[in-house]
C-alpha cells in the first residue's frame, strides 16, 4: 500500500509559503477554498446579503413595512408611490393593505433568522449537554433520556408545536420555546453517538489516567471533536425552524399580526394567487432559497470542517479534471511520459490478445496530489501474468503494492489518487481505458480481488450468504432460492464448517481465519480467470495462514485461474507462487521465478528482505535487518531509490536511476551491480 497520506488542510507551498500551520483551518484558506468552488459562491453571498438585509433593515427598507397606503392595494412591481414619508416606488409590489411588499421582505428575514437562530442555540445547548451526560455516563442517565428522545421522536414535531402553541399562546419567545422543546433530542442523539464512540479512545482513557475530571473529559476532550457534525447539524436545523416558523405562521399559530413575516405574508397572498401572483411567489422564493442556501452551506461545512475530509477540498476540486491526461502530473514522473506510455500500449495489446499472457500491466503510474505536494505511488511498473500462474507482489508497507492492484481493479480512492499513464491489459481489453459499465461487468464474474481485511470488507448489515448469493443474483439472474443454495455449496468448498447453518450467520460470528474464506468463497463463486489477493494472511495465526495459502493453491489447480498474490511476508508465498515481483518506492526492482530469485537474489533490497527472514535451511547468528527506512513518495532520492540504504552503493548510483537490466530472459533487476550481489550469493 502507498505511503500513509498526511490528513491535514494545509495546502502544500502556499502554506507553507504564508507561515501557516498545515493541520489549522484558517481564514484565508476558506476563502481560497470557496473561490474555487464556484458553487458555493452564491448561497453564501445569498446569506451574507440576507443577514446584513436583517440587520439592517431600517437603513435598507425603502418604506415603513408597517405604512399603508389603501390607494395601491396590491400594486404590481415597481409600481410608483406617492405619500408624504417617500417616493421610492414599490420594487415587489404592494400587498392588500397597500404595505411595501420588498420593506416586509426585509423585516420578515429579520423574525425568521432571530427565530432559526434563537432555537438553535436554544435545543443545541439543551440537547448537546443532555447527549454528552447520557453517552459518557451511561446507566440510569442514558435510559432516560433515550426514551424521552424515542417518546419524542415518535410525535410528529407539527402536531408538538401546534399543541404547545394552543396552551402558552403565540409570540416570538414561545416559538423558541416550543422549537427548543421539540427539536434538542436531533442534538441529544448525534450527540450522544458520537459520544459513546469517543469515550472509548485512547486520548480519553490517557485523560482518565492522569486524573482529569469528568466535566474536564467532556468539555475539553470529547465536546471539540464534535464540533464538525454539530456545526453541519446547527446549520441544517436553521433552515428546518425557518420552514417550521413560516408553516405555522401560514397556519395563524406564529409572530402574530401586524409583524411581518414570510410564512404570513404566504398566507395573506394565496386568495390573490391569480391576481396578485408577486403576493405568494416573493416571499416563497425567499423561504426557498434560505433553506436551499442553508442546506448548501452546511454540506460545504462538513467537508471544510472536517479534518479527515478538508485537505480535499483545499486542494481544489478543479485540478482532479485533468489529472489522468495533463502532462502536469507526468512531469513528476520518472522516466517516460503518458505518450509513451500509450503509443506502446496498442502493440502490447496486441502480443496480449495473441499469447497466453492473462494480464499485462504495462508503465504503470499512479499519483497521489495531496496538500504538501505530488506522491508518486506507483512509477511505471510493468509485469505479466500468464493463465494459471502465481504472481506474488512483495515490499515493505508503502511501496506500492495494493494501489496497484486497486489501479488495475478500477477502485483507486480519487481524488487524491489519479492514473497518469499505462495500461492493464486483461486477455487483450485495457482496464484502464474501458468504461464503467464494462468494468463491473468484468469484475466479479472474471476478475475478482481478496481484501486484506474481510471484516471490513463484508458488509455487517447482511449475512455471509446473502453477500456470496449475491454474486449469482447480481451477474446471473439467479433466484434467490437458489443462489443460497449455492452459496452453501461454496461454503463447503471452502471448508467451512456446518455451512448450511451458518449460511445465515453474520461477519462479526465468524474467527478471522473463517470471514478469509468467506471472502474467497465469493471471489471464487463465479469461476474468475483472475484473482487479486491482497495481503489474504494478515493478522492470522501460522496454522491459518497455511490453510488459506494451501486453499487458494487447491482453488487455482481447480479452476486453472490467474492468481497475484500481495504480500510483504516471503515465507508465505514461497510454495505457491511461480514468479516474484519485488516493489520499492513505487517501482519494480526485481522479477523473475520464485526459486531462483530466493535462492540467488540479484537486487540488494531483495537480499536484505530474504537475510531478515528467519531460515531452518541455513545455520543464522541473528537475522540481519535494512537499514534506515523507505524513502518519503515526495521526496524520493535521485538515482536509485533504495542508494541511501544499500550496501553495495557507488557513487553512480546515487546520479543514474538503473533501468531493469534482464539477469536473464526470464529475470531482470533494477541494479547497477546486480551481477556483484548475485556472485555474493
């Protein structure tokens, strides 16, 4: 896999540039997000402009909204106007009282915006504080007020309101009451969630031990890392009370007479919708565009707020247009452009279609574009798979193993990862260059991949059955009925137990060992020409790991499939693989057959990776170890990129990046003194 990305909102030599700290959200990086999200742009100068309308509305209201003049009942837009307090014609027209309809407007966003806010803050404070209690302290606390949430939830919030208003009267500080009153269990259950998953991470439990108090805990520890859903939630919950506030206001239950505001100037225009349209369209457009703008606004808060998700957003949504065909990117690249790369793709589609080669992945490049600058995960690599061999991919974590694979499969998580050149050539059809639906047609039924961690890849929602019967019904047409039948016959293939029982079991029932072979049971279901095993042994016992690894070998003998398998562990594919592809930094730096490669390696970080594996065929001191670590993806050394950590290192390595100079006709290593390595061994 990559190197791990560094999830923060800096945005690389800008903010650097600036003094500004990578991880903080900062003003200016805001505004420069939201110049280059057009979008966004126009509801928030919408609700800039409405607020400053609002705030100040008896400087910007051309006439008093509560002035009537009985000669211009509902007068059209710019209508002229005549009295002795101003001239200024009627911009949106007049309504049954002859009122400035645009003046009512503006005093009207005054009332909704107090209303929406005041509640806010009202049922926010209430049920934020209620929800952290509940879901840091549990017990008695958490019953109740889960139940007084579930009581509520099941009311409808209208019917609430309307009931609460019949009994205190209307008035703006009853509205409030009553929205605090029916809408804090919204807050009370985000925040009570998210509460129960904080209360069990490690920075809380290190505040436990150092004696921090409870209240402490709360408010200093779990309460700031809330602050994302809560902002998004407040937000949203504007826009939800301003269209409530204008409901009941239609309804005669809001701000009462003469006070404008938008839900009675509604009301007050539906009996003149034919004649008097301006009456109902201007205060409804009003209504709908805040909520719209609020709605738009939150969603554009929880990814700028958000630090897992922001550094995307800083790193601006137009440059991923062009990331696959620019020569932007490629100029990271080392050595060939995308050019290249595709004009010599045509003729290896060719020798694919014709030769027994399964899968030909020919230079290819995958960049990360991250907020501190271009990773280049994987930088031209090309290997070829024949039908029913083994290939095994090994390296260290970050050298580019799974985005590979994940590159090949068409699931590579982007933004921030981008092809920039290459091709996989799978039985002469370039996965790179297909469409979507042709790619879901392919995978599954012809290619399918196993996932270093099932439980994560299975979904917790559905039985194992259901997941593997799914493979029938979605590429098939199979009946359900019989695709469970199926998915039993697979089970047994795999060698789980009871499996007609357990067909209706859950991932979270299964040991690690038994969700792996529930993996490559779909995988498998329906017969594959190529399987993708990405790390299929981690985190299992020896005895397990032997299992899997003897089942794929008994599967592939079964059904005469292509199989790569992703791993950094030698011992585990040293008996099924045929060939051996040797990754660092991004690049392939030896390949060939798998004995001869183990018994006589001709790279110096192959080496290193065979002498730091315990051996019981060779008397061993102590295990030898590489020194130093692998290289950051940004700032990769010149020439070759495992110089810095070699042993056999000369001054021209360090200048020239050695090519892939072929050992033999079926090896090649990315050494300049491969031959003295192999004459060591």
């Amino acid at each position: 896999m990559s190197a791990p990305l560094q999830m923060t909102a800096g945005d690389g030599p800008a903010a650097r540039d600036s003094g500004e700290p990578a991880g903080n959200v900062t003003v200016r990086k805001l505004l420069r997000a939201l110049w280059r999200d057009k979008l966004m742009l126009f509801p928030l100068l919408f609700l800039v402009a409405l607020s400053v309308a609002a705030v100040g509305a008896e400087l910007l209201a051309p006439h008093d909204p509560f002035d009537q003049n009985l000669r211009s009942r509902n007068a059209p837009p710019m209508a002229s106007h005549a009295s002795e307090t101003s001239s200024f014609p009627y911009l949106l027209g007049a309504d049954p009282l002859g009122r400035d309809l645009f003046s009512r407007l503006i005093y009207g966003a005054r009332v909704s915006l107090a209303v929406g806010l005041a509640s806010v803050l009202a049922s926010g404070t209430l049920g934020i504080l209620l929800g952290l209690m509940s879901g840091y302290h549990r017990g008695w606390l958490d019953d109740v007020v889960m139940r007084g949430v579930d009581v509520l939830m099941g009311i409808p919030g209208l019917l609430l309101a309307l009931f609460i208003l019949f009994l205190v009267g209307t008035g703006f500080w009853n509205l409030v009451i009553v929205f605090a009153l029916t809408r804090w269990m919204i807050y009370a259950r985000v925040t009570r969630g998210l509460t129960l998953s904080f209360r069990e991470q490690p920075f809380v439990e290190g505040a436990q031990t150092i004696g921090c108090s409870d209240s402490r805990i709360i408010f200093r520890h779990i309460l700031p890392n809330l602050a994302s859903p809560i902002l998004v939630l407040a937000t949203l919950e504007i826009a939800i009370v301003i269209l409530a506030e204008a409901g009941l206001s239609f309804l005669g239950m809001g701000i009462q007479p003469p006070a404008p505001t938008w839900g009675r100037m509604v009301a007050e225009g539906r009996d003149y919708i034919t004649s008097a349209w301006w009456l109902i369209t201007f205060p409804g457009l009003a209504i709908l565009l805040t909520a719209l703008s609020l709605n738009l606004t939150a969603a554009w808060l929880r990814m700028v707020s958000d630090p897992v998700q922001r550094w995307r957003w800083f790193m601006g949504r137009s440059e991923s247009r062009h990331e696959g065909d620019g020569e932007t990117a490629l100029a990271y690249s080392e050595p060939r452009s995308s050019r290249t790369n595709m004009e010599n793709s045509e003729p290896a589609q060719g020798r694919a279609a014709n030769g027994d080669h399964l899968l030909e992945v020919i230079d290819l490049r995958v960049n990360f574009r991250t907020p501190d600058g271009l990773l280049n995960a994987v930088n031209g690599i090309s290997y070829t798979l024949n039908r029913g061999q083994t290939l095994a991919i090994l390296g260290e974590s970050g050298s580019g193993k799974t985005v590979s694979a994940e590159a090949v499969m068409g699931i590579l998580d982007s933004p921030p990862a981008f092809v920039t050149g290459g091709a996989a050539l799978f039985d002469g059809i370039d996965l790179l260059q297909i469409s979507p639906s042709r790619r879901r047609r392919l995978c599954g039924e012809r290619i399918a991949m196993i996932f270093q961690d099932p439980l994560t890849a299975l979904n917790p929602a559905y039985t194992v059955g259901s997941q593997i019967a799914g493979m029938f019904q979605e590429h098939r047409g199979t009946s359900k009925r019989e695709a469970t039948a199926k998915a039993v016959e697979l089970m047994d293939r795999v060698r789980i137990p009871s499996a007609r029982e357990r067909v209706h079991d859950y991932p979270h029932q299964f040991s690690g060992g038994m969700r792996q072979r529930v993996m490559i049971a779909a995988a498998i279901a329906l017969d594959p020409d190529l399987l993708i095993a990405d790390e299929p042994t981690t985190a299992l016992d020896v005895t397990v790991q032997a299992q899997i690894m003897e089942l794929l070998a008994e599967l592939q003998l079964e059904t005469g499939m292509g199989l790569i398998l992703i791993t950094h562990d030698l011992g585990v594919v040293a008996d099924v693989a045929d060939n051996v592809a040797v990754m660092y930094a991004g690049k392939i730096v030896e390949t060939g057959p798998i004995k001869d490669i183990y018994s006589s390696p001709a790279h110096p970080y192959t080496k290193g990776l065979l002498e730091s594996a315990p051996r019981v065929d060779r008397k061993m001191d102590s295990l030898q170890q590489i020194s130093g670590a692998p290289p950051n993806l940004r700032f990769i050394p010149s020439g070759c990129p495992f110089h810095p950590r070699c042993t056999y290192v000369i001054d021209h390595c360090s200048v020239e990046p050695p090519p892939l100079y072929e050992v033999r006709h079926d090896r090649s290593a990315s050494c300049h003194r491969f031959e003295d390595v192999m004459h060591v061994n």
